[in-house]
C-alpha cells in the first residue's frame, strides 16, 4: 500500500505547480493558489504515509520525479511550452532514475 501513496503523492505533487501558473492570471489568481496550497497539502499527506514503510531516500526521488515529469508533461500538453529532444531526453532520465530506485528498494 505504501507504493501507492507514494504514486498518488507523485500525482498530486503534480497540481500545485499548475495552481502557481494558474495564479499567474489575474482571473483565477485566488482560485490557483487555493489549489496550489489543497495539492501541497494532499501531497505532503500522502508521501508521509508512504514513508512509514519506503525509505526516505528513495520516496523522496520517487516523489520528486513523478512530480518533475509529470508537470513537465502537463507544461507541453497544456501550456504549449518548448519541447525538444534533449528535454524528452531528461524526461527519460528522470523516469529511469526513479524506475532503478523502485527496483533497487
């Protein structure tokens, strides 16, 4: 169980990043930071959970880079940012690294 607070602390390390961009417009300023600190919070919950049984080491990397790769992801698909395939590159590093943690734990 510990493995899948640590993948739904990854996936809402994910939302705060896109709640600071969100906040970055005045429209939804108040509305993106809300959901910034809410994913902040859940996150921070869900990786404590995990830590009771991963090693902090390893579920911080595996925090971090699902994190990483996945506000990464959401800043092509959604925000049209810059792509290229040394940015694809370290998007695969990143997931390798975290994968060699998995299976090394």
């Amino acid at each position: 169980m510990a493995w899948v607070y640590l993948l739904l602390a990854g996936l809402f390390e994910i939302g705060w990043p896109v709640g600071l961009k969100m906040a970055q417009v005045a429209e939804t300023r108040v509305s993106g930071v809300a959901i910034a600190v809410f994913f902040m919070a859940a996150s921070g919950l869900f990786l404590w959970l995990a830590q009771r049984e991963i090693p902090i080491g390893t579920s911080y990397a595996v925090w971090t880079g699902i994190g990483a790769a996945g506000t990464f992801l959401v800043g092509v698909i959604v925000y049209g940012d810059p792509t290229s395939l040394a940015r694809y590159l370290g998007l695969i590093l990143i997931v390798a690294g975290v994968a060699t943690l998995k299976l090394a734990a």
